[in-house]
C-alpha cells in the first residue's frame, strides 16, 4: 500500500520506535509519527520537567526525518489528554528569581513553536481533558482532532490560579480562534466542549469516542495529514498565524471595554490576572509571532510567585488534600447507595434532589403528608432540572421517578444504607426520630443528623449503636455549596465517619470531618463575624458602611445582607445557642430580636433588614428600608472611635478558629481554610483565613488585637496566637 509518497514496506522498519519512561515515538502508519504521553508519575499526563525533556528529545530526533510527513501527538491515558503543568513543581519555583521564570516560559514556548515550524504537519489528537499547558501544545500544533467525548473539553484555566497561559497560549489561541474567542477562554479560564471547540474552529475535526477513539483520531489524523501535504493549506497557515492580527482600532476598542465590564463584574476587581490576559491579547495582537511570545513572557512574570498567585495555589491544594481525605479510598461496595431523607423541608428536598440526580435512590419522608408531597415535587423539579430548558426536563423527571419512594412512616428508612434527618430542630424530636429508626435498621446503616447546632453526641445518647450516628452538615442551598462538615460525636467511630464522607463525595461535595462542638467549626466561626456586624450597627455605624467593608476584604456579601439571606429567625437561633456556649465572647445586641418581632425574617418572606422583591427572572432584588433605618438609629449609641472595620469583622472570626482549634474541633490550619472558603465563600484569592493570617503575620495581628482588646474577650489573642506571635511561626508549617 502507498499512502502519498510514503512506501509502506521500509517505513517502520527505518523509523524504529523510541519507547522512554513517559513517551512512546513509533510509525504506526506509512508516513505517519506518532508520540504517545504517557506519564509515569501521575495518573494523568501532566507537564512536569521530565516529560517536557522526553518530549523536546522526540521531537529533535524526528527534525531531520524526511520520511515523516505529519506527526500525531496522542494520549497513552485513555479517556485523558493533558491535564496541565504539574503545579507541585510550580509551587517549588514560586521564589525564582524573575529571569528564572521569563526562561520557563520562554523555553516552553520554544519547545512547543517546534510543531509549528516542523518539515511536517502536526496533528493534536485530543480524547478527554486537554487543559493548561496540554491546551498550549495542541494549539501550537497545526491542526487538532477531538472526539466527542463529553470528556473531552479545551480550555485554559490559568486565571483560576492568579496567571495567564505562558507557554504561547495567548500568542497562538487568537490567531486561531480569533480574538474575541481567545480573549473568552483566556480571561474566563472555562472550558469548551469538543463542539464548542469544532465550532469556534478550534478543533478541526470532530471523531466519535468510546473504546475505538484511539483508532478514530489515527485514521482521522493521517487523512488529514495527507491531504495537508498536497493542499499545503497548513504552510498557508503557519504564515498566517505568524502575522499580527487583522482587526481595525474601533473593533479592538470595542471588545476591550466589553471585556473589561465583564471581567470587573465578575472579579469585583479582586482578580487581577484575567485584567492582564486582556492587556496583553489587545496590545500583542498588533504584533507579529515572535514580538507577541516576548512579551507573553515578559508580562507572566509579575504574576508568577504574586501574593495572588500563592493563595490560588494554597486554595488548588487545600482541594487536593481533602480528595485524598476521609471516606476517599472506601471500596465502591461499601459506599451507600440508598438513601433516606426524613423531612421534606428546604434542606431534606436539597438533599434528595442532590442524591437523585447522582444516581442515589431515595426515600423521603415527612410525617406531614402534605408537606411530603409537596417536597416530592420540588425534588423531581429539582434533580431534573435541565440548564438548556431552564426548566425539568420531562424525560428525566420520568427517569428518576421511581429511584424516588415516599412515606410518613420513617420507621420504614432503616433499609437504606445513610439516613439524614432534616427536620425540626428540636433535641427531642430528633432523638425520638433516630430511637424510632434504629430498631430496624440494618447493621450497616449509618444514622446522620442534618442538624445546625444541636451536639452529635447529644442525639446518640440512648441509642444502640451510638457509634453509627454522625453529623452531615449540608449548606443552604444544598445544589450549590460544595461544603459539607461530617461531625464526630463522641462515639462515632470511623467507619462511620468513613462511609458519611464518602456519601458526600458522591454527592461531588467536599467533606470536612470536624468533632463535636457548638456550632461545629463554620457556623462557629461565622457567628463573631456576624454577631460583630450587629455590634457595628449598635455603634452607629450604617448597614451599606459595614457591608461594603465586608465585600472590599473579599467576602461575597456583607454580613447584614448575609443575615438576611440565612434568615433573621435562624440567626437569632444560633446566636442564642453561640451565646449560652461562649458567654464571654458573644455579645447580645437587640436589632435582631427586634426585627424578628416585627416579622422582619429576611429574604424568606421579603423583609429583613433589606426589602426585597423577585425580578422578571426571579432573582432577589434588595432596596434599603427607611423603616430598619429608623429602628437601627433608634437602638444604637453612636461610637466617636474609628477602627478599621474589615479587622473589627474578620479578627473575631480568626480569634474563634484559634480557639476552635485548640478545643479540637479540627487538627489543621487547612481544614478551616478549606471549610470557610466552601462554607461561607471566604475569599479565594487571600487562600483561606490561616493563609491570610499568614500574610499579615502573626505578630502585627497581636498588636491589632491590642488595639481592640477593651472591646472585649472576642478580641483578646488565644494562645495559639501568642505562641504563633512569639516564635514568628507561621500557621501554616506549624498547623
Ligand atoms: P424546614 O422547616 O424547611 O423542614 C422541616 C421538615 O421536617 C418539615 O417539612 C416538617 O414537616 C418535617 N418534620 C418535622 N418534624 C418531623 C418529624 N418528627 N418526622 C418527620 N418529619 C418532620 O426545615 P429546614 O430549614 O429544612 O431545616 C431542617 C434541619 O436542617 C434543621 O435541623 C436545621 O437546623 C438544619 N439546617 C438548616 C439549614 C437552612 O438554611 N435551612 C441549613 C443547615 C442545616
């Protein structure tokens, strides 16, 4: 057989497979080379030196190769591309010296210009996840496959950890996709789909995956290369792609300020390196190739190693760490895989529906029959909620109907694998629910309370087997927060804990094993930032002052607004329970009592400390109230002392975690960070609250507590504090 001008017969046998640690060369098709990644150190292909050595050495050892007439780059991981730089690796040269880093990227980017100026074509075949700098080296290629995996998706998620792409991601992708595309991608750091992809015309040829992609992508890519070689339509290219970009002034104008209003909308300003990307795609679009990757490096510098940069980082591995933590590595047999959900509420049908749709079968039950089949409903519209449609999908409401039973009885649950309790937050009616369920219950089944402030071990008492109860505490609302705290009561024992947190790992949550303690770790900490807002108002500072201090530190919303999100009654709750346990911190203010009595409940029932009203879309709207106004002037004593109000907020809260940590609710300095950032949306680009701490130093915050410390107990430094202060220590190698 003749492919082109490339006899078969001698091909293979001159062309001898290279086969190294983490990359295959071989020539399985005439005229066709073909490298295949395949790390050896990780469970994907990721871009640590040596594979980018192995893959510079194949690639010098076909440069004067004139029997290649395209090269194909594949992944020997089925399923997975690239998924990026190894950032173990870029976490240990974030102190280089700005020369050392410019020549990374510089030589990264040399390494992969090689496949465009090749004697030969370069075919990109991608099946599965092609991120980061996988996403670079297709792009320099001449042209990419992809297959329809759902999988499969391109993108560059460099902003996500304070960069932008800095291997020619910025240079090629715009002069490919066009600018516009390329400023989307870039400055979002989302994903495309392989369609997406084909569509923008990133991808240039679209295969089916499943078992056979590997053969799909080869066939697809040799014909591809061969009829590349007779149209020389890739030369065309390459010459193309090595030009500025065409576009006039008024439309490169035009997209900048667009751009711009959607990445502030987005960042609120806290972010600054898709700002950056942006600056830089406009200003090197007006450049050719070479200009264009000079000033890539140049301008990657100043974000590599910054304070934002190392938080992202801390942020990327805090999520590392929990995936290899409890309940990570439980057999799939032993995982739950029937659930039962008492309580039909807000929090039971969030549960439910969360499970259903992760393939979870669930009963539910309440012990009002009205309130069970209204949460019925809610939790098919909610576990078939289709994003496209805006709306349940039909079909899949048919689908998981009968994954969903339903009764009053609870006592029917004990067959299900976990049972979460959701209801009432009452001790006694939660104990009785759990007396009532364990006598039939299997030997395996593990008994949960979703419950906000009531002990674990409180709940167990007078049961069996108290070592099968733990606390699986879902955030509101449950589809969105990704925290959930597994708790230890003082009998659980590990396998329980084990077999909760792998639930919630099912559920694509992140679990955080915390013990037994008021308010558990996030609500304890939340309650000083929340209980310091209400004392702020009582000083006469104003709700938009204290909101507004809130949202600059970095916090999704201010605390007053936050209140009423939770809801006023909830919050007068907690803060009771938070009161009787830490009398010497917490201070009783009367604005929230006072607001509850006048039916002023928050978001709930349109009235809080804010009004507020649904828009067309149904998204809550919030107008200040002249009522609340006048009812927080009347209550309050203006203070005539001015203090930094994102330290009267946030140093309450890291006074708690210290204690909460010497309590041991939790061990590590991580475990906080991971659970404030899921749980209450603390900033991601300060790392964590330790991390932040870190930043500041312990020592300055000693002396910033100094300064507050006639306020009262919530500031006086614990001593952990005073520890971390006096030996310099940082949290975080000492956590
Ligand atoms: P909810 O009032 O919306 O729902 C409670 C449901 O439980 C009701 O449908 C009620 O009929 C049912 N119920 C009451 N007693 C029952 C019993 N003995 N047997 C069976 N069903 C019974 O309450 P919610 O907001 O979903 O809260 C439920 C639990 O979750 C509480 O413990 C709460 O502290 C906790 N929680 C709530 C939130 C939140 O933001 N709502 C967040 C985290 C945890």
């Amino acid at each position: 057989m003749v492919v082109g001008n490339y006899p078969s017969e001698s091909f293979s046998e001159v062309n001898a497979m290279t086969a190294n640690r983490h990359t295959t060369l071989d020539f399985p098709l005439p005229g066709i080379a073909r490298l295949s990644l395949h790390d050896a150190d990780h469970s994907v292909n990721v871009f640590a030196r040596e594979l980018l050595q192995e893959i510079d050495a194949q690639l010098e050892s076909l440069a004067n190769n004139t029997d290649v007439a395209g090269l194909v780059i594949v992944s020997g991981k089925p399923g997975s591309f690239i998924a990026g730089a190894d950032l173990t690796e870029f976490a240990a040269s974030l102190d280089e010296p700005p020369q050392v880093i410019e020549r990374v990227s510089r030589d990264g980017q040399n390494l992969f210009r090689r496949l465009s100026t090749s004697s030969y074509v370069t075919v990109a075949c991608i099946d599965g996840i092609c991120v980061g700098g996988g996403a670079e080296l297709a792009v320099w290629c001449d042209r990419r496959i992809v297959t329809d995996n759902p999988k499969t998706q391109i993108g560059f998620p460099e902003v996500k950890l304070g960069l932008f792409p800095g291997w020619g991601g910025t240079v090629r992708t715009p002069r490919i996709v066009g600018l516009a595309n390329a400023v989307e991608m870039i400055t979002s750091g989302a994903n495309s789909s392989a369609n997406d992809a084909y569509k923008m015309g990133l991808a240039d040829d679209l295969v089916p995956g499943g078992a056979a992609a590997a053969d799909h992508l080869l066939q697809a890519a040799a014909r591809m290369i061969h009829s590349e070689r007779s149209s020389g339509a890739y030369l065309t290219d390459r010459q193309r792609w090595s030009q500025p970009i065409d576009m006039a002034d008024n439309e490169l104008a035009f997209l900048g300020a667009t751009a711009v209003a959607m990445i502030q909308q987005e960042t609120k300003g806290h972010y600054p390196a898709p700002v950056a990307a942006l600056e830089l795609l406009l200003e090197a679009s007006s450049v050719d190739v070479d200009t264009a990757c000079k000033m890539e490096s140049e301008q990657f510098v100043p974000l590599f190693g910054s304070p934002i940069n190392r938080s992202l980082l801390n942020v990327f591995f805090l999520q590392d760490r929990n995936k290899k933590g409890a309940g990570s590595d439980l057999d799939a047999a032993d995982q739950p895989a029937s659930l039962g959900v008492v309580g039909a509420g807000t929090m039971g049908q969030g549960i439910a529906a969360v499970s259903l749709r992760r393939g979870v079968e669930v009963v539910l039950s309440d012990n009002r029959a009205p309130a069970l089949a209204a949460g019925e409903q809610a939790v098919l519209k909610e576990a078939a909620f289709d994003r496209e449609l805006k709306g349940p999908n039909l079909d899949k409401v048919l689908e998981l109907t009968p994954r969903l039973g339903i009764t009053t009885d609870s006592e029917e649950l004990g067959e299900c694998d976990l049972v979460v309790e959701a209801i009432i937050e009452d001790v006694g009616v939660k104990q009785q629910l759990f007396q009532a369920i364990e006598p039939n219950a299997k030997a395996s089944t593990v008994l949960c309370s979703n419950t906000s402030t009531i002990p674990i071990t409180t709940l167990a008492t007078g049961l069996e087997h108290p070592d099968r109860v733990c606390g699986l505490h879902f955030f509101n609302p449950v589809r969105k927060m990704p925290l959930v705290e597994v708790i230890r009561g003082k009998q659980t024992s590990q396998a329980t804990i084990d077999r909760a947190a792998a639930f919630a790992r099912q559920l694509g949550k992140s679990p955080v094993v915390v013990n037994d303690g008021p308010g558990f770790l996030v609500n304890r900490l939340l309650l000083p930032y929340m209980n310091e807002a209400a004392v702020l108002l009582g000083e006469g500072v104003t709700i938009k002052t204290i909101d507004s201090a809130a949202k600059a530190f970095g916090m999704p919303m201010g605390p007053i607004e936050l209140h009423d999100v939770v809801g006023l009654d909830v919050c007068l709750h907690a803060g009771k329970v938070m009161q009787q346990a830490f009398s010497d911190r917490v201070v009783p203010t009367p604005i929230v009592d006072k607001l509850v009595g006048e039916e002023r409940l928050g978001q709930k029932n349109g009235r809080g400390f804010f009004d507020w009203t649904k828009d067309k879309k149904g998204r809550w709207k919030k107008q200040p109230s002249e009522e609340v106004g006048r009812l927080v002037a009347n209550l309050a004593t203006p203070s005539q002392e001015k203090h930094d109000l994102s330290d009267r907020l946030m140093l309450p809260m890291l006074v708690e975690a210290t204690l909460a940590i010497e309590d041991g609710i939790v061990e590590d300095v991580r475990d906080v960070d991971l659970a404030l950032i899921m749980g209450i949306g603390f900033p991601p680009f300060l790392g964590g609250l330790f991390h932040w701490a870190d930043a500041v130093g312990a020592g300055v915050i000693v002396e910033k507590l100094k300064g507050l410390k006639r306020l009262g107990k919530r500031y006086e430094p614990s001593e952990m504090l005073l520890r971390h202060a006096k030996s310099d220590a940082r949290f975080y190698t000492s956590g």
